[in-house]
C-alpha cells in the first residue's frame, strides 16, 4: 500500500463486479469531496454519480445523464484515455485498464498545468499564425537543408507559388527555379540568378537585395541567418517606395513648374562637366534673366507669368544642344550649360539664338506679353575651373548686357568685374545717405507760355556723393528700385516736396515723379493724404507724374489709385509722352490733366520736321481732351517760339533756369520773370 500511495497519481481500484476495492492517497486528495462515498464495496457508478454532482464536470453540466452514460460505456469498455475540464478550473485525465481476473484500474492524472501550456502555446501559435498572414512583408522560413519549414500567404502570391511549392519540406532550388521559369525573374540568365541566391544562403551572412519582377515590379529581398543554420528571408514589394523615391529625388532636383532642372542638378551637372573640363574640353555657362518679366508678373498676375516661364523654358530647350543642361533657378532666372565650346563664338551663337527665340512675341492664354532676356557667358577653363566661380562671372556678364541695353548677350571680361564692385559699392552709399539723409530735391521751374508766368516747378531729386560728387539720377534711380528702396525714397520726397511747396509765394504748383512701384503700392492714397496734411499744402497745387509704361497693362492696383487721387483733386501728369508703346491707347484709357513731351522731340525741333508734326499733332490731340501740354527740355529761344507757334501751353528747360535746389526759389522767380520780360 505503501508503493500505491506513493506513486504521483490518483490510482482506484474496481473488482469484476465494478465495486470499490480501494484508492491511494493522491486519488483521495485529488476527489476529497467524494471521499464519504468511496467505501469498499461502493459500486462505480455511484462513485461516479457523487462526482458529477459534487465535482461538477464541466460537459456535465445541465446533461448529467448523458455524460454518466458516456463515462459508464467507456469504463465497461476499458476505452484509452480521455480529458475532463472541472468548474473549479482542474483539467484531469482518467485512463480505465483492466485486470486479468475482471476487475478494473482507474488512473487519474491533474494536467492542469500541461492544459495550461498547451493554451498559452495554442494563443501564442494562432496569434503567430495571424501576424504572419497578416504581415505586408512576404516571409518564408528555411531549415539548414534548404527546405522550406514555413512561408505566409504574401509570399506565395507575390511569387504566384503553386499549392505543391508551399508545403514543408520543398526545397529551396524547387522555388527558384519555378520563379524562373514562370518569368518572375528579369535581368541575366536564369542559372546565374540561382546560383546567387544559394551562393548568398550558403554564406550564412545577413544581407539585402533589390531584385526586379516582370511587369516592372521590385521585390526587397532581406536575408537573417538563425542559430541552426537555417534563415528567415522576408520579401517587400518596394514598387511604389521606389517611384515614390524616384519621384522625390526627381522633385528635390527639378523646378516644379517647368520641369527643368534646378540648381541642386545644376550642380551635379557642373561637377560632371568641369571634369571634362579637365580632360581638354571647354564648356560655357550661360546665366539668363528675363527683361520685364517683373512687371508682367506683377500686373497680369502670377498665373499668366508661370504660363510665360514655361514657355520661355520651352525656347531655351530648343535652342541648347542634346547634352547641353537647361536649369531654372528660380524666378526669372535660366541657365544654360553647354558642352563642347572649342570656341566664344559657338557659345555666342546660341547666345543669340536664346535672346532671338526669347524675344518673339507670347500668348500666354489670350493674353499677350513681350519680353527679352540678357545673357551672361562665363567660358571654362579661361574663365575658372569652379562651379562658383563660373556663376559669378556669367552673372557679371549678364548685369552688363543689362546695362548695355539688354535682349542682348555679354561673354565675361576682367574689367567687367571692376564696374560691378564700384556699382555694388555705390549701391551700398546710396543705401547710408538714404538712411541719413544724404539725398536732397532740386525744383526746375514749369513756365506758362500765354500768362509769361512761372506757373510752378517740377520736384527732382539729387545725390551728392562725398567723393564722387554729383550722381546722375540715371545712374542712383536704377539701383534704389533695385534695392527695394524706391519706395522709402519715393514717399520722403512727395513729403518734403509738399512741405516747401506750401511755403512758396502764390499758387505755384509742384510736381512729383512716382516710380512704376510707388503707383502699384496700396499705401499710395495714404501716403499723398497725409503728406498734404502735414504741409498744409492745397490739393489742387500737387502734380504727380507718370511714365505711360506703367498703364501698359491692367494693373487694377494702379488704376484704383490713379482713379482716387484724381477724385481727391490732385492732378496727374503723363511724363515722357511719345517715348512708349501704347501713347494713344493709355490717353483713351485714363483722364491725364497733362502731358508732358519728350525731351527727345524738343531738341529736333530746329533740323526735324517730323519732331514739329509731332508736336502739333500732339498739342492739338490733347487741346481737344482738355489736357494741358508741357514741353520738356527747352534750351534755345528758338525752340520756345515754335512751341509757343504750336500752340504748346507750358515749357521747361535749361533756358530758364537747371534744377536747384529750394532755397533759390526767389531767385529762380526772379530771374525767370525777368528773362521772359526780355523775350517777351
């Protein structure tokens, strides 16, 4: 009984009549709430009956009966074993043996804890199972033969596996080779590709390939050995990453509104190219900025100029050569470098061929536009051997075709770089007096033919340079727009000018210049408001003159302020009138008080009979709108009869007196008055 009781199991022993012979110690412990009724000689089934009602076998419940029969039929027929869950959360594991003489042994085993295993590993499995159909990654798992232990459904479709190749056990080779001859593989022979791969599994390294499908697919291959020779491979359709990729390196080095390349490409072109340099060959680099772009943008919005650029990228293409490189920086700004210049005048030609392409006249969605270009050429090696370099000296080149009188091309030469220093340090004086007051206004008297009268004077302003001298506004006004500090000074001078206006004698008026920019700008109105305010200066005695090129277009910023400052009595003068493109047509379009000749036609008057006709025509067109006409440039006394004869109602001019500045106004009058006694 001893050995009995110490076996680790519950043993119950049954005679040949199924009555209780006798039980161990760990089947007691195991059933003590049954213990009362295992006595000797208790029969089976009501051992059995106690349980089910005190012991509560989970598939017992609510089908008592049917369980015991199931129970009683197994015992009789000594059937194997079988595994019973209790409410109290046992798992217990009954096998039934029969002896020789009839009777029979009950062997009872706890596998709670086995039962437990199997479900954390049956969890752990389906959810093992669930990540690897799940994965977006096709995984497939080999042993140290090569023989396939487990693959996820990825994989078979991404390979298009038939049901023979998924199975554990299939070797590695099986795979491959039903890859290649389906056509899954694309590049080289089909045994090369084989062989790789087996050569990279026999190495037992990690490792990662990028290999292509047909159809133009990508598959990411990534190889991790395991401790026992086996290896995990997992396969990513990488297809959209790599367009995705591709298109991002694209955008990252391409301009996205005309498609061209940017200055990212530009310089790894260059890097390409100045190697070529080193092995004999010359190239060019043409820096390329649009004429009167700016003005286009501005005036006809920014839709109609991105329609103009790629337009103006389309030319520029068709002129460079098939292995030249045509880049936009950005804005207005082009490049071209091209390849092969074994001399200046194979850069010079298409230098040309840009500026004459870039010149034909555009249609940019009804709208028309006109615009040029200058160009920069920088040669290498003459010219450097660096990217940077090469840059600086074509912008150089293309700032003095600019100054030249641009829609024209300018190749780099030494002394270039010296009218650049000397500009851009005249830019940075114009920059100090402006900020301390360094510039001034000188007044030229407007006198009126029928009264003999000085009738006011015209607003001009002035820089004296502290060692250069005088600057010609020619020179200071181009490079104040260009440094953004037209506005700052456009605005100071309208204030001082109706400041020193109010203290003159009479109803003198005065006439101020606004640059393209001032009449563009919103605060405008404002500015004209307060400056008469603050002077105290009458609305009716201030002019402001225009450049008919800023009515060009439709400009409704400059339209809106053109139409308020008329409304608030200031008159508005057409300075220049004649030199542009569309006289007639700005007269038609906007009410001008005046009209302002050219100077240009005043000084042919004597020698030209076309500048007289234009005179006349002119004074007679704007007699008929009711608008004042002023003659511009009057040096000779001549030159005053003819116009008086024309019948022109103001002039101006050397003749009576050059700018100065506003404490010799009294004597301006004065001897104005007294030269027109004279001549009168």
């Amino acid at each position: 009984m001893a050995v009995i009781d110490a076996m680790p199991a519950g043993l119950i022993f049954y005679d040949e009549q199924d009555r209780l012979v006798l039980a161990n110690k760990y089947y007691t412990e195991m059933h003590a709430a049954t213990e009362d009724v295992r006595v000797k000689g208790a029969r089976f089934e009501d051992v059995l009956r106690a349980v089910v009602a005190r012991e509560t076998p989970a598939a017992a419940v609510g089908r008592e009966e049917e369980w015991i029969a199931a129970r009683l039929a197994a015992h009789a027929a000594s059937q194997g074993a079988s595994d019973h869950r209790y409410l109290d959360g046992r798992w217990l594991r009954l096998l039934t043996c029969r002896t020789p003489d009839g009777g029979s042994i009950g062997i009872h085993l706890d596998v709670t804890e086995l039962k437990h295993r199997e479900e954390e590993i049956r969890v752990q499995n389906m959810r093992f199972e669930a990540a690897l159909e799940n994965m977006s990654h096709a995984l497939a798992m080999f042993d140290r033969d090569r023989r396939l232990v487990i693959c996820n459904k990825r994989f078979v479709e991404l390979y298009a596996l038939p049901p023979e190749l998924m199975r554990p056990g299939v070797r590695l080779e099986q795979i491959l080779e039903y890859r290649v001859k389906s056509g899954g593989h694309v590049g080289g022979r089909g045994e090369d590709f084989i062989a790789s791969r087996l050569a990279q599994v026999t190495r037992g390294v990690p490792s990662d390939t990028i290999l292509e499908l047909k159809n133009d697919r990508f598959v990411a291959v990534g190889h991790r050995p395991m401790a026992d020779g086996g290896w995990v491979s997992t396969h990513e359709d990488v297809t959209e990453r790599r367009c995705s990729e591709e298109r991002i390196s694209h955008l990252a080095r391409h301009d996205a509104l005309t498609g061209l390349p940017n200055r990212l490409r530009f310089r790894e072109f260059m890097e390409c190219a100045l190697a070529r340099v080193s092995r004999g060959e010359g190239i060019a680099l043409h820096c390329i900025d649009l004429d009167q772009f700016k003005g286009i943008n501005d005036v006809l919005g920014h839709a109609v100029g991105d329609v103009l650029l790629m337009q103006v990228a389309a030319r520029i293409k068709s002129c460079a050569g098939q292995g030249d490189l045509v880049a936009r920086f950005g804005g207005d700004e082009f490049a071209v470098v091209q390849l092969g210049v074994d001399h200046p005048d194979a850069a010079g030609n298409l230098a040309t061929c840009i500026v004459r392409a870039l010149s034909e006249p555009y249609d940019c969605e009804g709208r028309p536009a006109s615009i040029s270009a200058s160009i920069g050429i920088a040669i290498a090696p003459g010219d450097g051997r660096d990217a940077d370099e090469l840059l600086r000296k074509a912008d150089i080149a293309m700032y003095r075709a600019k100054t030249e009188g641009r829609r024209t091309f300018r190749v780099f030469e030494s002394e270039m770089d010296v009218a650049l220093k000397a500009r851009q340090r005249l830019a940075l004086d114009l920059e100090t007096a402006a900020a301390n007051g360094g510039l001034d206004l000188f007044y030229q008297p407007v006198v009126s033919i029928r009264t003999g009268e000085v009738s006011g004077f015209e607003a001009l302003m002035r820089w004296h340079h502290p060692e250069r001298g005088w600057v010609p506004p020619s020179e200071f006004i181009p490079i104040a727009e260009e440094k953004g500090l037209i506005l700052e000074l456009g605005e100071w001078a309208l204030r001082r000018a109706c400041r020193e206006a109010a203290g003159w004698p009479g109803n003198l008026t005065v006439a101020v210049n606004l640059s393209p920019l001032q009449l563009r700008s919103r605060k405008l109105v404002r500015t004209v408001v307060h400056a008469l305010a603050e002077s105290g200066l009458a609305v009716g005695r201030l002019e402001l003159e225009i450049t008919e090129s800023v009515l060009l277009h439709e400009d409704r910023e400059s339209q809106a302020n053109l139409g308020q400052l008329k409304n608030l009595g200031v008159a508005i003068a057409m300075d220049d009138f004649g030199t542009g493109y569309s006289s007639l047509s700005s007269l038609h379009r906007f009410s001008f008080d005046k009209i302002k000749i050219d100077r240009s036609f005043i000084g042919d008057l004597s020698e030209d009979p076309g500048a007289i006709a234009i005179v006349r025509a002119v004074t007679s067109l704007a007699s008929s709108l009711g608008m004042v006409v002023t003659a511009e440039g009057v040096e000779t006394q001549d030159q005053l009869d003819r116009l008086r004869a024309e019948g022109c109602d103001e002039v101006q001019g050397y003749l009576f007196s050059p700018p100065r500045p506003a404490s010799e106004i009294a004597q301006m009058l004065a001897r104005c008055r007294q030269f027109l006694a004279k001549a009168a």
